[in-house]
C-alpha cells in the first residue's frame, strides 16, 4: 500500500482556533490579518501537566457591559462552506439585539430585512473560494460582524473520473532510459524455464518436438511514440533453441533451431474498453492496452546431426518456424507487460493514500485511481499520456457532500515532451479532488490536549497563552499551567490552487473550519467551554522539488474571515479573541513546519530519481520538467 500523508495542507491552521454558529459582540476586528511562520514558544519539550488544577470566577470588571454588546448575528443560507456553479447567491442572515437592530450590510451592501430578524442581499462569486462579511449594528450603535464562505465552481461528483487531471510526457531520450530500466529488469528473468513449461512446442501427425534447452542474449527493449501511444520493441539476439524431436517409426534425435535475431514488435494504444465497455482482453502497460506481439526472425535455422534426419524434418519447417513463434510471441509480450506495468505506479493499479491526522496520529484511507484517456506520440517527440483522477473516500464521514469544486481551467500551453526526459503536469482540480476525499475521511479533524501534549512539542497549550489577550481567563484558571483543550473541525474541503492570482503562483484556502476552546481543570469534571471561533484562512507557500517529491515550506496565512460565538460560559470580547488568534498563529505554524512531509510525485518511470527539475505555473495546473 503507497501511503502519501497529506494532512499537511490543512494541519497548520487547524491547530489554532475554528468554529461555527451565529456570534455576537463589540466592534469585529479587521478582515484580514497576516502571519508569517518561524516563531516557537521555546526549544524545551512541553511536559504533561499535573493536576488537579483551581477553578476560578469572573471578575465582573473583565466581563463585557450588555450595554456594549452588539447584535448576535449568525447566516441562515447559503451554509457554511457551501458549493455552487452559480456566479451570485442570495445570502440570508439572523440578526438578533434587545435593543433592536438598526441596519445590516452583506459585503458592504445594504440588506433587507425579510421578517424574522432575518435580513437579505446578493453577493457575487467569483471562481474558488469566496469570503462573505456582513455586519449588523444595534440602536446603541454596537456593531458585530462575521462571515461565511462560498466557493464556486464546477461540482463534480466524487464517484466519476475528473478528465485532463493528469499528463505525463517522455521525449524519446526518456523513452529510451525506461526501456533500459526495464532491460535491467528481465535480465534475471529466466525465459528457458517459461519455454519449457510451454512443452511441448509441436505436437501434430508424424512430430512432436519437446524443448530442453534455450540459450540467448540479454533481452533488449526499444520504446518510442507512436500516433496510438506507444510502440515497443523487444529483441533476442544468438537464439539457440535446443529440442529433442520424435517421429513415428524413427525415435528420437536432437534439434537446433538457430536465429539471429528475434524480434517482438507491439503498439500500445488506449484501451478499447473505455469507448467499448467492454472487458481489456490485451495486456496493460504504461496505462495502454497493447496489441498482440508479432515476432519476425532474422535467419531462422532448423538442422539436427543426422543429414536424414535434417531432410526428414524439412516438410515440417514452416510448422516449427510458426509454433516457435507463436510460443515466444505470447511469452515476450507476458514479460514485457509485466515490467512495463510497474513503470508507472497509479497507471496501471490503483493506489491506496494514507492520511497521517495530525491531531490525533490515527490513519485514514482512501482510494485514488488514474486512467488514460489520451495518447499521442511520434518517432521524434516522444509521447504525451493525459489522465482522468479519481478519489474515494473509505468509510467517508456522515453528512459530508459527494461532490468537489473544480474550476475547469484549461491549460495555458499543451504539454509537449522535452527538452527534459520526463514531464508531469498536475491540475489543481485533481488535487483537490483528492484533498476532499481526504476530508471526508475525517483525516484532517481531531482534538489537542493540552494535559497530553504529543512527544517532541514545543506549544505550550495552557491557560498562560491567554493571558495577555483575554483578561478574564486569569480569573477562571488562576494557575498559568492549567491545560487548555481545543476541539478542532473543518467545514468545508481545503483547496490548493496554482497561479490564482498574479504574483501568487501557489495558495492553499480554507473555506470553514472551526475550534472549541476549553480549560481542562483535571478535576474529574467536565471542562469549562470557553468559547468557540470560526474563520477562513488563505496562505501562500512556497513549492520545490527535493528528491521526487514536492516540498512545501514557509507557509504564510492570511485569515480572510473571523467569527465569535457567544462563549456559554462567560462572555468575552470578540476583539480579544481575535488578537489571541493573530498571535497564536506564528507560533502555531512555527511549531508545525517541522512535521509537514514532502508529497511524492505520482508515475515516475520505474521510481527514477529527477535531476536538475523545474517548474511551470498556468492558472489550475503545476508542469515539473526533469532529466532522469
């Protein structure tokens, strides 16, 4: 089983703090805020708290004035994190105060209010991820805002193959250096042993001819494009066939059979069945269906010892000239079938990917399947293969949607081979047909335990990394080392686009994710639920190639969207704990920059290493370019 742990695109921004309800409080702090990873919170190992730990009780003083608090705000429709094709949405939300609300505004724009304290407006939607804000303001003049993202695009069902996600290039040069990996590879094969085990060769009226020894050089293979796809050549060269020979009334003698050269000629085109349905009869390589091998000897010799034997033999020499052929035709094709098939992981079988949850270190699967739709190539240029991806999610989590958002961007520039070897152009659709699949395994939500911190962390998740942004938490954990918990979940499926934005060739969005916070007395009591936040969050990162996998690094947020709900507990300023958020986050991503594992490459040729790579960013697609 290949297992790619993918949960790094989500688990830096998972870890700080999400949610999901209607909120309500003072003024809403700034739409966006920007971090930077690099900061930790020391290079001591964080040991487990020992409890039980004091619970405490507000100080009025650090409880916010009613008279101060906005109205609670929440939105009705679209949901949280909702996908459409549409290009505007009707956005309705919940706008509750004692005090009665005086106005709403969705994206700037004024609302209407619809009865119900409900209030209405349409916001436009651009392609991928988009950010609603909307405010609401009392009487008094307090004001609370919020938001829910939307993303629009092409919704795609889970269960069907997404066309054009893949396409993989070999110039001939790279052509020639899979044929003498798979060279490399038949050499220990033991081609005497499949010929005997096809015995006997000749059965018929007055012969029978029985292999007992083959003897040959080393198998030579030849690969180049072809209109169809591919076309493959296998040579034997010094065949020495030996075979003891049977005739009626004449006993056994010994037969040589002699060539040159033998050599195996296939083309490989797209698989009927995809046109057809019905079932691949052929063999499979390379993700291609190849034709039946035709064999063409070069010298073809049948002598024995005995001149009479030699001259009995000679009416029966078409016959085994054919059936020798036919027996090597079926057992060359089998061979080179075979190695071919393994050239290419995903191509030909379907993978298994393993998500690492980060939060919890359990393993969650799922299915990712590649097929080829198209295949062109030339003596020349080499060959292109374009592929259609597919993710399933095993065990997906309940209520989670059945389809993806992909934006359909066609490529700026068709892929051609060269002038490097290899050549791999990854849309960002197909990732993040497989980034949902693994959100909907629940790969990427989990739990923090502050009084359990994981081996080797340096965030220390205590009561302490509240002080300084909200004053009330000193009065209800008194002990600085009191744990902290935070419950973490995502919404919506993450998204990784290339070349979104001018300048910005690789960003990652979320669309909802959501944390409870609560201090964890380890008392035997419940903890106590401080409060629950909810945001979006975008980041920049940067992409390189390190030894066949994709390495990302110096991952830089933006949190685009941020909502408080009311904590059951006490009530705490929204502005606090939109401070606690911009300060966590460097430290957050700082701790977790460490753990984030490169993403191996899919359908390197026989696992051979890239040299010298670079890389071409089109809006929805990443080209790598490599020598091998």
């Amino acid at each position: 089983m290949t297992k790619w742990t993918l949960a790094w695109l989500a688990a830096p921004l998972l870890a700080g703090v999400f949610g999901m309800g209607c909120g309500s409080e003072s003024n809403p702090g700034p739409s966006s805020a920007s971090t930077a990873a690099g900061a930790t919170s020391g290079s001591q190992t964080v040991v487990a708290p020992v409890g039980p730990f004091t619970r405490g009780t507000a100080s009025p003083q650090n409880i916010p004035d009613p008279a101060t608090v906005g109205p609670a705000v929440c939105p009705v429709s679209p949901t949280r994190g909702a996908q459409t094709e549409q290009a505007s949405v009707a956005v309705v939300i919940s706008a509750v105060d004692p005090d009665g609300v005086a106005r709403v505004t969705i994206n700037g724009d004024p609302a209407t209010s619809i009865g119900n304290d409900q209030w209405q407006a349409t916001a436009s939607l651009e392609l991928g991820m988009n950010v609603v804000q909307f405010e609401a303001e009392d009487a008094l003049g307090n004001m609370t805002g919020g938001y829910l993202s939307i993303t629009r695009g092409q919704l795609v069902p889970t269960n069907q193959l997404y066309r054009n996600g893949v396409t993989l290039a070999l110039t001939p040069s790279g052509l020639n250096t899979v044929g003498d990996v798979a060279e490399n590879a038949l050499v220990n094969l033991n081609l005497e042993s499949l010929v005997l085990g096809a015995n006997p060769l000749v059965k018929q009226t007055g012969l029978k001819l029985t292999a007992t020894k083959l003897a040959h050089d080393p198998i030579l293979v030849e690969l180049e494009g072809a209109p169809t796809g591919l076309r493959a050549r296998a040579h034997l060269d010094m065949v020495r066939l030996e075979a003891a020979a049977e005739f009626i009334g004449f006993g056994l003698t010994n037969v040589i059979i002699t060539a040159d050269r033998a050599t195996g000629l296939a083309n490989a085109q797209i698989s009927q069945g995809l046109f057809t349905g019905t079932a691949r009869a052929n063999k499979q390589a390379l993700g291609l269906e190849l034709d039946a091998l035709q064999i063409t000897f070069q010298n073809f010799k049948v002598t024995t010892t005995s001149g009479f034997f030699t001259a009995l033999l000679s009416p029966f020499r078409g016959t085994v000239e054919n059936t020798v052929r036919d027996k090597l035709e079926v057992l060359l094709m089998d061979l080179v079938a075979d190695e071919l098939a393994k050239a290419m992981v995903g191509l030909d079988t379907p993978l298994t990917v393993g998500i690492t949850n980060p939060l919890t270190q359990t393993l969650h699967e799922l299915d990712f399947k590649v097929e080829l739709h198209e295949a062109l190539g030339s003596v020349q240029q080499g060959v292109v293969l374009t592929a259609g991806a597919m993710a399933t999610a095993k065990n997906p989590v309940w209520n989670t949607p059945g389809t993806f958002v992909a934006l359909g961007g066609a490529p700026a520039r068709p892929m051609v081979p060269g002038p490097e070897a290899f050549g791999i152009r990854i849309s960002s659709d197909a990732i993040n047909a497989l980034l949902h699949a693994g959100w909907r395994t629940g790969g990427i939500q989990g739990k923090i335990e502050g009084r359990a911190p994981k081996p080797g962390t340096t965030l220390q998740l205590s009561a302490q990394m509240l002080y300084p942004f909200i004053p009330v938490v000193r009065d209800l954990a008194p002990d600085p080392d009191t744990p902290l918990t935070i419950e973490v979940d995502l919404g919506a499926s993450p998204m990784l686009l290339f070349g979104s934005k001018p300048g910005v060739p690789y960003q990652l969005s979320l669309g909802e994710a959501e944390a409870r916070l609560m201090i964890d007395y380890m008392d035997g009591q419940p903890p106590l639920h401080l409060f629950t936040l909810r945001f979006a969050a975008t980041a920049e990162v940067d992409v390189s190639v390190v030894a066949n996998k994709i390495a990302i690094d110096n991952l830089r947020a933006t949190v685009a969207g941020v909502d408080v709900i009311p904590g059951p507990t006490v009530q705490i300023r929204d502005q606090e704990i939109e401070d606690f958020l911009k300060a966590i986050l460097p430290q957050v991503l700082g701790s977790l920059m460490p753990a984030l594992p490169p993403i191996p490459l899919p359908a390197l040729p026989f696992g051979l290493n890239m040299q010298n790579p670079r890389m071409l960013v089109d809006p929805g697609h990443l080209s790598i370019y490599s020598d091998l």
